[in-house]
C-alpha cells in the first residue's frame, strides 16, 4: 500500500453524517407512527431520545441554535423575517463563519446540503453573501420555500431554477441522492444536510410568483399538499383526543387561557390539516428509505451516522389553539431526535435530556474535532457506556424561550386572528425520576407552572388563581419549589456557554447543587427566601431587547449581591 493509498484509506474511515432536519414534525400527534421506513431503518436501528427538546420552538431561531450550539439568547436570531430574525439576521450578527458546516470542512469533512437552510433565504439575497462552509448545496429558497408544487432551489452558486409541477419532497429526495453521489466519488468522509420542508403548512401570496415578498398577514396559510400518490392514504385518521386537545375549561395564561373552545367545524377542518401532515410525511419516509438503499449500495451504511429530527413541534387544537408552534407546551418543545451509527444502541430508548443547543457539540464529537469553549450545550452520549453514565450525570433542565408574535396556520377566525402579537416568554423544563415540571413567565409577566406527573397534558396552571394548588409538588411545598425555579430560569435566561448547562454552580460556587432537588435542601431555605430573584419583564417586544427584559444575572456581580454568610449557605 502506497502512502497516497493509506491516507485514503484513513480518511474513508472517518465516519460519515447523514442529518435529516424536517420542517414542524411533532412527536406528541404520534407522527412517527406512520413512517414505517423511519421506524425499519432508524429506530430499529438506533437510539431514540424521548426526552430531547427545542430551545425555541420557531424555524429560523431553532435552526440557527442547532447549527451554532448557541441558545437564541446568544445568538440574536429570535425569529423568522428580519429585523429580529432570518437569513439576513444571521449573516449579520457575523455566524456565517461560525457554525458547523465551516467547522467540518476546517475537521476535513466535505459538506453537502439539500433543503431549506434558513427563512429569509431567498431568490434575492442568496449570494448575499452564499451561505459559507458547504462543499456543494441546493438550497430551497424563500419565497417558494413552503409552496409544495412550486419550488425553486439554488445550486452552488448558480441562479435559482424552478420546479413549479413537481412535489418538493421528490425534488429534495432527488438533489440529496445527487448530493450522496458526489461525496461518495470524493471517497472522503462527508456530512449531508437534508432538509425537506414536510410537514409545515402550505404557504401562498400572490406576490410570490414574481419572487415578491409578503407580509404574514397577507399570507395563504393551508394544509401541507401530498404528493398525489399518497393523497388518499389514512381516510378518517383524526388528531388524537387527548386530554388537553379542544378542552371544555380553559389552560395556560395570557391569550393562551382566552381562547373559547373550538366548534365542530374547527375541529373538522383541523383533523384534516392532521391528515394532510401525515400524508406529506409519506415522501419523507420514501426519502429516508431511498438514502439508506443508497448508503447500501455504495458499502457506506456501517460506517455512517444518521440523525433524525425536527427544528420545533407543532400543536392542532392542544389547549384550544389552532394549527402553529411557538409556544413551551410539549407539543411544540419536545420533538423527535433518532441516531443510529457505529457503536450507537439498536432498539434503545434514552430518557436523558437533550436539546438542540447539543447537537453541534455532538457531531463534532463525532468527527473528533475540538469542541468550542463558547458552545451553550453538551455532546450528546451515543455509546451503551456513555448513556447509561449520563442517567447518573447528566443536568435535567432545559432552557426555552420565544420572542415576538404566535401563529395561526389554520382558519383565521374572530376569536383568533392570524397573528397574537404578546408571545414573548421565558420557561423551564426540568425533568427527573422525581419530578416533572414546566415553568414560564411571559412577557406580561403572567406565570405557569405545570406539575407533569400528575397533570401531562399541561392542563393545570398551579399559579393561576382560578386553580386550586397543592400544597406540595415535587416533594416539597410548593413556594419553596417555585423560588428555586425562578432563582433557576434567572440564571437561565441570559445564560452562556458552560452556566446553560451547570447553571446551579452559578447559584452554589462550591458545587454541592447539582440538581432541583439538591437545592430544595432545607439548609437553602434562607437563602432562596431572601434572595431569590423573579424574573420580571419590563415590556414585550418582538425580538430580544436586552432592557426589555428585567434584571439580569452577570457572574462578577452575583456574590456581592449575597450577605457575608453566603460561603456557608452554599
């Protein structure tokens, strides 16, 4: 063997990284349930996480944190259209040059994308500047980015090209095999972006046909379009009827707990934008099947991990809200992640918490490249060994938050506009053998806490004066708990880098605090009752306003703000 032929060798050893992004998909509608190929190649393959979240449960800003490993709050990109969010917003705030893609070339990978990257990405500024670190790409581009029958992509960087007549899944399954093709002939290792736009609504302006941008408002939100081959499949399927689906009391705070109960026709007309959703995921499935084939063929499929997720969840008719994400319920925060690969568990369950903010970290992990100092989030473990280590290890919180308006992709009714303009919040989840829960302050400084355990469809806002609440959760009373949760989310909600992840550390320097339950120790009660701060915003706003936002936590100021007895406390 020559010394050219050992290098190769070597490098064709390196693992290779298929990443499947969809647009919306939820976990709690069973989505997964109707997309055998996922579930013949994946998770009878693989490793699923139920337990893995989205820190911002809206396209652009959950999609930037994925790539960067960077909560919303650090990367500013806090929605989907400019000023506040999108494609331009990124390029601004100086990440294109700061994020995987650019970080897997640098490791020696050759990167390959297919698919929506960002929204704002568009037939206009796509080359301004092209979006950096990709060996070869076919973006799915803006305005026609969710037009199911008319897509246009941009290849490298070539003018955009049309696809009006051909399903959009079908155009992406075709460019990702492309893709597959060209990486596979490189013969160096590769990471492949796919992301199709199922199974996000259908969107359409009489503006976008000239390439023309639209305001939200003016927007044609409907179901997502099937391919026609898959358009009559699963007749009568409805949304599951949970216990928080269309309920006849009302749940949450602020516009969430003014929402009447829907009526029949409502009901009707969302049990077929569930169907439809279904019926769009068919060509994703197809796709997942037409890459492993591919895989296969070309003798890579043992040496390559493939990733399965979404950027955020999605709710019909959960708490009485019509068709959207962008809230902290479950449905919309909690999402499926899927890993099989070299050494990763077939057949497995983990219920380790995940995030989006870990998914950087993890697949430079997995190429064996330098992690960043700066990263919010933490590997994900993806080995028997590593897993069953982090049952004992790993934190148990996740971070969530959202600024701006929330939508409505369904019908535009009386009762509920297309847009609700105060969706601006900071929540918690915090999840463990012992407790469930989920804690937000919104923007009106409204509350919710939800005890999980008892109350899984979120049904019961234990803060809210219409509820009566127990008077312990958690295992301890309930203002006791609800302190520690707001010291928590204080610390949370302007967090970086290593306090996301340890942020108790922040609260107890000597680092005998690891968990919710290590602080409601009673040696703390002092502390937590003297010196808790609430968070408190001073208005709402659409995007992420550092004076809006109330007081905040800053590391070289935290222990003077504390009494002299603090060292003996923590």
């Amino acid at each position: 063997m020559t010394l050219a032929d050992g290098q190769a060798s070597q490098a064709r050893s390196r693992p290779n990284i298929v990443f499947i992004l969809t647009d919306d998909q939820d976990l709690h509608m069973n989505s997964l349930d109707y997309m055998p190929f996922v579930h013949k190649h994946l998770i009878d393959h693989g490793t699923s996480f139920k337990r893995h979240f989205c820190t911002t449960a809206l396209c652009c800003p959950s999609r930037v944190t994925l790539w960067t490993g960077k909560a919303a709050h650090n990367t500013n990109v806090t929605n989907v259209v400019p000023p506040y969010g999108g494609y331009p917003k990124f390029v601004s705030q100086g990440l294109n040059d700061k994020y995987l893609p650019v970080w897997l070339q640098e490791a020696g990978y050759r990167t390959y994308y297919t698919g929506k990257l960002f929204n704002a990405h568009t037939v206009n500024n796509y080359d301004s500047p092209h979006a950096a670190g990709w060996t070869a790409s076919d973006f799915l581009l803006d305005p026609f980015t969710y037009w199911y029958m008319n897509s246009t992509y941009q290849r490298n960087h070539d003018p955009p090209v049309s696809f009006e007549g051909r399903h959009t899944v079908d155009v992406i399954e075709e460019k990702a095999l492309g893709l597959l093709d060209e990486a596979h002939e490189a013969g160096k290792p590769f990471f492949l972006g796919v992301a199709p736009v199922s199974p996000h609504s259908n969107l359409w302006s009489p503006k976008f046909k000239d390439g023309g941008h639209s305001e939200l408002e003016e927007i044609e939100f409907t179901p997502p379009v099937p391919a026609e081959r898959h358009a009559k499949l699963f007749e009568g399927t409805k949304v599951p009827r949970t216990s928080n689906f269309n309920p006849d009391k009302p749940s949450g705070a602020s516009w969430v707990r003014k929402l009447p109960k829907q009526s029949q026709e409502t009901v009707d007309y969302n049990d077929h934008f569930y169907l439809q959703r279904l019926r769009t995921l068919q060509s994703v499935d197809e796709m997942v099947d037409a890459i492993v084939r591919r895989l296969e063929a070309f003798n890579l499929l043992h040496n390559t991990f493939i990733i399965y997720t979404t950027d955020n969840g999605y709710h019909i008719g959960h708490h009485r809200m019509q068709p959207a994400k962008q809230c902290s319920f479950e449905e919309d925060i909690n999402i499926p992640l899927i890993v099989r690969g070299p050494g990763v568990p077939e057949k497995a369950t983990s219920g380790i918490v995940t995030t989006h903010t870990d998914l950087a970290p993890t697949l430079l992990g997995i190429v064996g490249a330098p992690l960043r100092d700066d990263f919010d989030g933490l590997s994900i473990p993806l080995t028997e060994e590593g897993l069953a280590e982090a049952i004992e290890t790993r934190h148990e919180h996740v971070t969530v938050e959202h600024w701006g308006f929330a939508s409505n992709e369904g019908q535009v009714l009386d009762s509920y506009p297309r847009l609700h303009t105060n969706n601006t919040y900071k929540a918690l989840r915090v999840v463990s053998e012992s407790y469930n829960l989920h804690y937000q302050v919104w923007c009106n400084n409204e509350r919710e806490l939800h005890d999980m355990t008892t109350d899984p469809g979120q049904m019961i806002n234990l803060l809210h004066p219409d509820e009566k609440a127990p008077e312990r959760i958690a295992g301890a009373p309930l203002d006791k708990v609800v302190a520690r949760l707001d010291s928590l989310l204080f610390i949370l909600k302007t967090c970086k880098a290593a306090t996301c992840t340890n942020p108790w550390k922040a609260l107890h320097p000597a680092g005998n605090v690891e968990s919710l339950r290590d602080a409601l120790s009673p040696r703390f009660d002092s502390f937590y009752e003297e010196k808790s701060r609430m968070i408190v915003f001073d208005r709402c706003e659409m995007g992420f306003l550092l004076d809006a936002e109330g007081p905040q936590f800053k590391d070289e100021s935290l222990l003077s703000s504390f009494d002299s007895r603090w060292q003996e406390w923590s």
